[in-house]
C-alpha cells in the first residue's frame, strides 16, 4: 500500500476514535437518563476520559517505546476496543467511568504514535502535511461525528452508537498490523531515559506555550452557546448553522495548519496563527452589535486555533530527536489539563463576573501565549526551532 493511503487510512481511524471521544457530548442527556442519574454526574463521564488521557496516555506511549509502529498502534486500538466493551456490558455508571478512562488512555496514546507514524510515512518533505491528516480525522468527528450520533439516538439506544464504533475499530487493527510499516521510533532504552525528554528546555517551553494557548482557548469555547445566544437576532437555525460552521473552521485549519508549516515552517506558523487568534477575538468584542461580523470572528479565531495545534504538534515532535512520541503525549495531556483550567476559570468568569468578560479574557491569554512564544522559540530562515 502506498505512503498516501496509509496516511488516510489512520486518518479515517483517527475518525473513530476522535467520534468515540466527543459523542458522548451531544449525546449527555440519554446517558444520563439510561443510567438514572443527572445529566450534570453524567458529565463526570468527559472528565474521566480526559484525566485518564492525561495521566495515563504517556505512560502506554513509554511503554511501547521499543515496539515496532504497528504493534503499537495494535496495542492502542485494543485498549480502545477493551473501553467500548466494557461500556457495552455494563449499565453501572461506575463501571461505564471505567470505560471512559480506558478509551482517554487508548485515544490519547493513539494520537501521539498516530503523529509520528503519519510523518515518517511522508518522508522529509510533507510531514506536517502528513500531520494534518490525522487532526482532520478528529475534527471530522465533531463535525460529522456528534450530530451523527445524535441522530441515530432518535432511533436506536445509545449504546448502538459504540457497538459501531467497536466494530470499526476492531476491523482495523489487521490492516494496521498489515500495512503500517514494521520501523521504531528514535527508540531510547528505558522509561527512565524517556522522562529525561521533560529536561528538555526547550519541551519545557513549548509545553507551557501549549497549556497558555489552550486554557484561552477552552475559556471561550467552552461557552460558545452562550456567546451566540448573545448576539442580535441569533435564533435556533442561525444558531445550528454557526455550529456547523465552527465544525467546518477546525476541519481547514487542521489541513491549514500543515501546508503552513512545510511552507513557513511551525515557528513561523505558530506565531501567525497566534496573532490571528488574538485579533479575531479583539474584534468579535468590538463587533458584537452585529451578528455576521462576530460570527466571521469566531470562525477566523476557531480555524486558527486548529492551526496553532497541528503546528505546535509538528514543533514538539521535532524538539524531542530522542522521543518524539512521548513528547507528543505529554503535549496531549497538556492540553487535555488545560481544557480543564480554561473551562474551570470560564466558569468562574460568568458566575462571578459577566458573559461579555469571557472573550477578553481569552484575548489577553491568547497574546501571553504569543509573548511567551516570541520568547521561547528561536528560528532559522524558515521559522523552525534551532
């Protein structure tokens, strides 16, 4: 199988996986009513996915280290297979968190050997690129993904959905076996002598550009309904046709992000996006009275932040020459974490204070994050780290 359709065929696993993810979201309200709890415990289960990915997503890529690519993808997409199960045998809401942690530990630890395998398969040239396909199957599963969920739970019981989804994934661990090429990563000896990626200075850096940039990010998305609801003559269509929108944004701005970052290289990018993110929002402030105008904002700041991420990915992988894998999952998990800060301080913002300081709020984050980058990453004469 050539290079290309390697690349497509983790892109369209990545899809499953990212829809196992997210799905749960559009579809909170069921869950919460076949478990027989509030919709508000049932949320718990978004959290369980994401500690587990961030806790326990770095340590699965360490200890597939010096494993062959595909046999580490195997192993992944059965600790994913192994959470659908246990989600599909149980209606005990203890359980079913354990089955959450399982998929955020399968799904993040994906991700990170997902990247790396994707990139080796593109050679030198087009590794970004080869990058971007893997986001676009994730930000595929928020666009198409959710709502599909949400629809087929009109008529089937939710769990329907995961028996989809299992079957999709346990078809494509034999291709995977069969057709993802037999190398390693840069391997390294120990796990002890992968931590040592974290004395990294520069990782150091670009982690904590990571986590500045995503809890801006998350202080503002987290709430988005709320935002549109205020905008003039927002209404239910208008409303569902922005969110679709929004799906759309981070679709380009994954593929964006990888041209960007061949072409420019990922410092470059990273600082573009990032100035872009901040003027979007500066503007969405200003141009609140009108409802188009705030609306184009948001797409504008939203596509850019899915350019942030797959070049600040592309970044990380190539800081870390002797574990670019483990280096990614600790990006992930970063992110994962600073999700969770960005929604907590969100939530603080509208309880104690108001809707409208939402967005600057994120705006002033969103420069630091570009203060601190200018500051952190040196570049060459196409923008990429020394």
């Amino acid at each position: 199988m050539a290079s290309q359709y390697r690349i497509y065929m983790l892109s369209i696993i990545s899809f499953m996986v990212g829809t196992s993810q997210f799905v749960i979201v559009g579809i909170l309200d069921k869950v919460a009513a076949s478990l027989g709890v509030t919709v508000e415990l049932a949320g718990q289960l978004v959290t369980a996915f994401a500690v587990a990915n961030a806790i326990g997503a770095p340590p699965l890529v360490m200890a597939l280290a010096k494993r062959r690519s595909n046999v580490q993808l195997v192993v992944t997409l059965v600790c994913i297979l192994v959470g659908i199960a246990v989600l599909l045998g149980t209606d005990s809401f203890a359980w079913i968190m354990i089955s959450r942690a399982l998929l955020g530990i399968g799904s993040g630890a994906f991700v990170a050997v997902s990247y790396i395998v994707a990139a080796s398969l593109a050679g030198e040239k087009g590794r970004a690129s080869a990058m971007a396909y893997i986001s676009m199957g994730f930000s595929a599963s928020l666009v198409l993904g959710v709502p599909l969920g949400r629809f087929l739970t009109a008529w089937y019981d939710w769990k329907f959905l995961f028996v989809l989804l299992g079957i999709g994934v346990l078809i494509s661990i034999w291709p995977v076996y069969r057709w993802i090429p037999e190398g390693r990563e840069r391997t390294v000896t120990s796990v002890a002598e992968q931590l040592q990626v974290l004395k990294e200075a520069p990782l150091r850096k670009a982690l904590f550009l990571t986590a500045i940039l995503f809890a801006s990010f998350a202080v503002v998305n987290t709430y988005t309904i709320p935002l549109l609801q205020s905008l003039p003559m927002m209404d239910e269509s208008m409303m569902s046709i922005t969110l679709l929108a929004l799906g759309v944004a981070s679709l380009i701005g994954s593929k964006l992000g990888g041209i960007m970052a061949d072409a420019w290289g990922a410092a470059r990018t990273i600082y573009a996006s990032i100035g872009i993110q901040v003027v979007g929002l500066a503007l969405f402030s200003c141009l609140s009275w009108s409802l188009y105008g705030s609306i184009g904002m948001l797409l504008i700041w939203s596509m850019f932040a899915w350019v942030f991420g797959l070049a600040q990915s592309y970044q990380v992988s190539s800081i870390s020459n002797k574990a670019p894998g483990v280096a990614l999952s600790f990006n992930s998990a970063v992110v994962q974490v600073a999700f969770a800060i960005g929604a907590a301080a969100g939530g603080h913002i509208m309880s104690n204070g108001s809707l409208a300081y939402l967005v600057p709020t994120g705006s002033v984050l969103c420069a630091i994050a570009g203060l601190w980058a200018m500051s952190a990453y040196g570049y060459d004469k196409r923008g990429d780290t020394r």
